[in-house]
C-alpha cells in the first residue's frame, strides 16, 4: 500500500495515525525505494515546488518532492547551480531523495557533498510534529545540525518536507583531460599526486577498462584561463587527450547518472579511500575476468560504485573482508546494507531522540 500526501498537512494526518512507514521520493533509487514487509510506503513525490529563490544570495527553498532537474533549469537561467553533481536527476531523482540518500557525485572532489551545501530543514516527526531545523540564509543556519544530520539518514528519523540549499555561480567554461594507463597502480599512483598538487581540479575519475584504466581529469573555470591550466595539467601527468564540449559534458553525465552500468545491474556505493583500491581490485579480479562486474572510482578514488550482476551475497562478505561497506542504490538486492555495518550506540540513541516509537523503517 502505497500513500501520496497532497500538502504537508496531509503528510501530518497521516503520521499522527498508529502504523508504520517507509519513505519513499521519486522512485529513482529503486533499492532503497522498494516497498518493505510490514510498513506503509510513504510517497513524498507530490510535496514538490520552488518555494524561495535568492540568486543574490545564492540560497533556494524547495519541497522535497521537487525533482532535481526542475532546480537546475531554475538555477541555470541565474547562470548558478548545485556543485555536488546530484545523481540519478535525469532518472527522476528527487531533492528530499538525494539528502536521504546522501548521494553526491563527481564535483564532490572539488567542491564537497551534498552535506556541504544543506543548510535548512523541515521535517514531519513520526508523531506528525512539523519541525524546522537550520535557516534560510547561510548566516542564520545556527543551532543543533539537524540538516546534515538528516544527509544519508535513509528516512530513519523523519519525513524531511522541505530543504533549502546553498548554490554556487556555473563555471564558464569546462574541459577535461583523458589519460589512458596501464592499469589501477599507475591510475591510484595519480591519484595520490593530484591530491597533493596545487590543481585546481573540478572532478577526478577513473574509469578501470580491461587491463588498463583511464584517469579522467575535469577543470571548470573562466575560459580564458582555461587554456593555460589544461597546459599545466597536461604537463603535470605528461601528456593527455583533451576531451570538450558536448563529449566530455556526455561523459560527467554518465558518470552521476551511472550510464556505465547494464540496465538490470546491482548498482552499489562504496565509501573507500586510495590505499583500499589495489586491495579491492584484486579481490574483484575474478568477477571481472568473469564479466559479471562494472566498477568506476570517483571523488579522486574515496567511493567506487559496483555495477554487478543481481546476486549480491558474495560481495557482502567480500566487502565485509576488505573491511569496507556498501550501500545498494539500484535494483532489487536486500538488504541494501552490504560488507561491514557498524551502526553503533550512536544512531540508536538519535533514532531514540527522533523517533521514539519506531514509527520508519530502519532501512
């Protein structure tokens, strides 16, 4: 049974009678948007609209239910927009969604993640209390930090109504550099190097292709300073192809939207950093000799995204030995936590504050 409150005080009706709910946005992280055993779903999908825009102070409000895509025609005709890439907004992916999810996607190395811009909240308690968290303005978001509390949360604590966001002027102009190697040691090598350089990079990627792998480099910025900062990165990892215009824009897009991966793949996210990549990789070696495994490495290797085939149960343990966690993004694996899941007295105790009566499923 699925429920679809109009209005926000439809949403508090429907709290304050006994049951027990899962949240559910716009339907575009399928995983985490089945419907679960037990529970009613939740949808916030008609919860949508642009409440509050402030170009001047680079702030907009919006009902959670607000698909990504309509914030960013509204902030790209300001000539502004949300730097942290949000995945999956050609898919539906909705603005409530994607803090629940706490998913970010490749301008996350430049400029951080979806936590870094949340500043304001409200959110419906699982007694059907309306409670406001944060501010509207950058300089008032003071007090307890229930809005980055609430990124990643999965809908455990409340049913968030409304967000307001910080955004960031559009860069000019952006290229990027394509550097193929002869395989991960090489690539998490330059990982390493660019972290420590003095480059200015807006993302870094790479992308693993049979034995070797190709580091994808992205600059954004004032166009006519861009063609001196392609030279000095260039020369800093000795050659490259420049990649422009709309191949390269086609390649981000993909890369937040996971275009790499079969439609019917597992798409699972999982938090690393460089010294666990060489490990990983030759741990998946045998799924990927095999064929039934995709990989791509962002955020200048701290996440890699699994595309696999459906069955996920030897990547839970093969996580669980690599001493790493996974989160099931798409498809229809359960449970969607994968490899080490350690919750410990911490959340039980904010669950304890937040949602004494259990009322959301503890995803």
């Amino acid at each position: 049974m699925t429920l679809t409150p109009a209005t926000i005080p439809d949403l508090q009706a429907v709290l304050q009678q006994p049951g027990r709910y899962h949240l559910r946005g716009g339907g575009s992280k399928t995983a985490l948007s089945a419907p679960l055993e037990g529970f009613t779903t939740i949808s916030l999908a008609s919860l949508r609209g642009l409440l509050a825009y402030e170009p001047g102070e680079f702030t907009f409000t919006a009902l959670a239910g607000t698909p990504i895509r309509e914030i960013e025609s509204a902030l790209a005709e300001h000539g502004q927009y949300l730097p942290f890439d949000p995945p999956l907004a050609a898919q539906g992916a909705t603005l409530g969604g994607t803090v629940a999810a706490g998913l970010s996607g490749p301008g996350r190395y430049r400029y951080g993640g979806v936590r870094d811009f949340i500043i304001g909240i409200r959110y419906v308690s699982g007694d059907g209390t309306l409670v406001r968290g944060g501010g509207s303005v950058v300089k008032n978001s003071a007090g307890f930090d229930l809005p980055k509390l609430m990124v990643g949360s999965l809908g455990q604590f409340g049913a968030l109504v409304e967000l307001t966001f910080k955004v960031f002027p559009q860069p000019q102009a952006r290229c990027s550099l394509r550097l193929e190697l002869p395989g991960m040691q090489q690539a998490v090598q330059w990982l390493n190097r660019l972290g420590l350089s003095a480059l200015d990079l807006e993302a870094l990627d790479v992308q693993p292709e049979g034995e070797q792998a190709i580091l994808w480099a992205r600059l954004g910025g004032l166009a006519e300073a861009l063609p001196g900062r392609v030279e000095s990165l260039r020369s800093f990892l000795g050659g490259g192809e420049l990649v422009e215009g709309e191949p390269e824009a086609t390649f981000w897009n993909g890369e937040r939207d996971f275009a790499w991966a079969n439609p019917t793949d597992t798409v699972i996210k999982v938090p690393l950093t460089p010294s666990q990549i060489l490990p990983l990789e030759r741990a998946l070696e045998p799924r990927v000799q095999a064929g039934s495994l995709l990989r791509r490495y962002s955020a200048g290797g701290q996440v890699i995204y699994l595309a696999a085939v459906p069955d996920t149960g030897s990547l839970d343990s093969l996580l669980a030995a690599q001493g790493l966690s996974g989160l099931v993004l798409l498809g229809a694996a359960q449970p969607v936590h994968l490899g080490l899941v350690s919750e410990g007295v911490f959340l039980d105790r904010v669950r304890q504050a937040l949602d004494p009566a259990g009322r959301f499923a503890q995803v």
